[in-house]
C-alpha cells in the first residue's frame, strides 16, 4: 500500500512514493531531511511539530502525509530570505530571547507567523491565546509574546549579517 | 507514535465517499481534518482497514442561510465555523464555543462534522448543538437521506445514531440572534478539553442547556430548563443542574466533582445569557 504525493514544501514541489499511515513530520524530517520540525508530545498537544499547510497553521504530527498531496508546506527552514535575512518572527525570537532550550522554538516560531498572518497587530492577549497550542517548558512565556510583539512592530524582513 | 496499517481512499465528493463507504463497511472510516481520528489511531484505539478521506470535498464545506436555520457543511473546518459572520450574527453561541474548540492549529484542521460524529462528550460543539435543538442530516449510498435531532444522534460514548454506510452532511442550527446566551468551559490548561462545559441559551424563561461531559453523551440540563419554565430564579435553578447526570470519573475529577462544577457553571451561564 504505497501512494505517489506531490507536496510543496518551502516552494520546493517534489513527488514522493509514500506509505499512508506515513505522518507529515516523518515525511518532512525523514524524508525531505528537514529537521527543523520538531516532534515533542506527538499527541497533538505540544505544538512543537507545527508548520503551515496553505498558509495555515496545523501540527504535523497529526497530518498524514497523504492529506498534504497537493498543497504547500513551509516550515522553520523556510522563514529566512535567501540571503540570509531573518523573517521578523526569527528576528523578534532572538531580540528578546524568546528562547532557552530551543526545542519548541521551530512551532512556536511557525505559529506566531499564523497569528500575524490573520492579526497583524494582536493585543497580548491575542497573543497568548494564539499560542494555546504550543508548549514551553523553559521560559514561562512571557519572552515569546514578547517576541511576538517585537514582531509585530516590525513587519519588515531583517537585514542579515547583524550578529547573532 | 506510527499508525497501524490502512489503505486510503481520497474522495473527490460526498457520492465517491459513500460509495467507498458501501464498498468497505464497519472497516473504513472517515477522514476529515483527521484531529480526532488520527490520535486513536496512534494509540491502537481504532484500527480501520481503509480510510476515506473526505477533507478536500468542496460539497461539504458551506455556510449557507436556510430560511429558520443556517446549513453547515460537515467537512467546514472549526475556523470557518468560528469566523463565519453568518453564524456570528444567527447562532453566536456556535461560532464563539467552536472558537474554543481545541487550539487554532486544531481549529486549522478540525471539522465541525468530524468532531460531532466521533461522539465524544467531552467535546464542545455536541453540547451546544443538543442546547439548541439542532438537526443532522446523514446520506448513504442509496442515495436516501434523513434527518436526525441532535438529541437523538449522540447513543452512548463515542456512538452515534449514525449507521456504517451512512455519512454526516450537514448540520442544520436554528437562527437564534436575539436569545441571551453563554458557553462556559472549565479546564485545567489551555487547549484542554473541558473538565465540565455549559452551553446555554435563553429566550425569557424558555432555556436550552447542554452540558459537555457530564455523561456518555453530551446531555441536556433538563430540571433547570424545567425550574426556570416554572418561574424559579438562575439561581435556584442552577442549584439543579446536575439533577440526572452520570459523570464520569478520570484524573481531573470524580462525579461529585464534576456535579458541583455543572451546578456553578451553569449558575454563570444563565447570569451571563440574562444580562
């Protein structure tokens, strides 16, 4: 039982032979060999594997793959310009340290981009509230909604080479 | 977690997958957003043969005036639900529980249809469609199609009125703009599913109260309604909200528990539906 899908994945379209049961994290990492997503809970609670699907934001541990043939991926790898600039959340996530460990940093950096994408000026709350589905063990929040308030003050791609 | 094995149908609309689903029988499921489904699979709690996929359906995905009643399409995501000006403006109860139907990347996936005929009273959206009398409609490969009251739809945990060749289709919901309302869900962390939920409306001393997991199947607060149809006040009648109910027992709570929460939950949402 083997099914052929044609993913877009970071404006990459590729066809693949694929077992159903097959996840949409496990095709990403394993097969695209992209390992910026993370599988943390793998329960659909952590958030840790969450990328966008058509621009929405979902958790790819529980997506399969097959359910993502014909429509457009973009995960953690893809944020940054070619050039090297940072997307304005990337660049909000290490302004204000949003980050300890890193581990959930890729879904939360994925899901502050949804926020954006349908509010582009949330309240704090708006914040916290878009974030329900990602965990974070180390830092208690607070740096992440601030991160995405940085964000949010400055919608334009960074410049790279700024130190880091 | 892996899967176990299945085979996987992609249906390109409601014919195609209830052909499929005559084809295959008690051995296929339906897939949608899949947010559900997905994890029993994981857990070895449900393993299908074959999987229908009917998430790409666009004859399932609308919100459309009625006349009385506003038609869901059962495979409309939980977003469109809760951002749908339609049924912000007709059945504001629905669109504001089904936004906080899990988190928004579940919200992104989910379906309104998935998460009523899974069955779980635990879940939102079924308390609040029992509150409001509404009507589901389910298709099978014959072609006939019935209509089903939500109070009848929900048997008993995870079971549906639902037959194996029959799919939903639609969720039919009564306009209701002027009616007070509330939804109130009590949880220990965000996204979590409610520990106990209320879904009331109010029109005068008419009142439909669904309860989210206070038994098998999402249940109706029966001798509040019938306190406050005899003139007692919220209060009084809130006192009566668990009256009849068999909760279950988990890690969160025990009945008795989850009995004083329905008491004080409702207690809130007919303070809230009235003012």
């Amino acid at each position: 039982m083997q099914r052929e899908v044609t993913i877009s994945v970071n404006g990459a379209t590729r066809t693949d032979t694929v077992e159903p049961r097959l996840l949409l994290v496990h095709y990403l990492r394993e097969q695209r060999r992209l390992t910026g997503t993370h599988i943390g809970c793998d329960t659909s609670n952590c958030g840790a594997c969450t990328v966008l699907i058509d621009g929405l934001s979902a958790k790819s541990c529980t997506v399969l793959a097959v359910q993502a043939d014909g429509h457009e991926v973009s995960t953690i790898e893809g944020l940054a310009g070619s050039d090297g600039s940072f997307h304005p959340v990337q660049e909000g996530f290490r302004q204000c340290h949003g980050l300890q460990c890193g581990y959930c940093t890729p879904g939360m950096i994925m899901a502050s981009v949804g926020i954006l994408a349908d509010n582009p000026h949330p309240s704090e709350s708006e914040i916290r509230m878009g974030l329900e589905g990602n965990i974070c063990r180390c830092t208690g929040y607070q740096k992440i909604v601030e991160a995405v308030q940085w964000a949010a003050a400055h919608p334009q791609p960074q410049p790279a080479g700024q130190g880091g | 977690m892996i899967p176990p094995k299945f085979d996987y149908v992609k249906a390109r609309s409601a014919d195609e997958a209830l052909a499929a689903l005559a084809e295959h029988g008690e051995d296929a499921k339906l897939l949608a957003g899949g947010h559900s489904l997905i994890p029993l699979l994981k857990l070895r709690l449900s393993s299908p043969s074959v999987l229908i996929d009917i998430g790409e359906i666009a004859d399932l995905s609308y919100i459309n005036d009625g006349g009385t009643h506003i038609a869901i399409g059962a495979a409309t995501t939980h977003r469109t639900v809760a951002h749908s000006e339609l049924l912000r403006a007709q059945v504001p109860l629905l669109a504001h529980a089904t936004g906080q139907v899990g988190d928004p990347q579940v919200r992104n996936r989910g379906t309104i249809g998935g998460s009523i005929a899974h069955g779980d009273p635990a879940s939102d959206q079924p308390a609040v469609l029992v509150a409001i009398d509404a009507v589901l409609v389910a298709r099978s490969a014959t072609g006939s199609q019935r209509e089903i009251p939500a109070g009848e739809f929900f048997r008993s945990f995870l079971e549906t009125a639902l037959a194996p060749d029959e799919m939903l289709v639609e969720i039919r919901v009564p306009k209701i703009p002027g009616a007070g309302w509330s939804f109130q869900k009590f949880n220990r962390r965000a996204q979590d599913w409610a520990i106990v939920g209320v879904a009331a409306v109010l029109d005068g001393t008419s009142a439909g109260i669904g309860l989210v997991n206070m038994g098998g199947t999402p249940v109706r607060a029966k001798a509040t309604e019938e306190a406050l149809a005899g003139g007692a006040s919220p209060a009084e009648a809130a006192a009566h909200a668990a009256d009849g109910t068999d909760p279950p027992s988990d890690l969160n709570a025990d009945p008795d528990y989850r009995c004083h929460l329905a008491r004080v939950l409702v207690g809130r949402a007919l303070h809230e539906a009235r003012s």
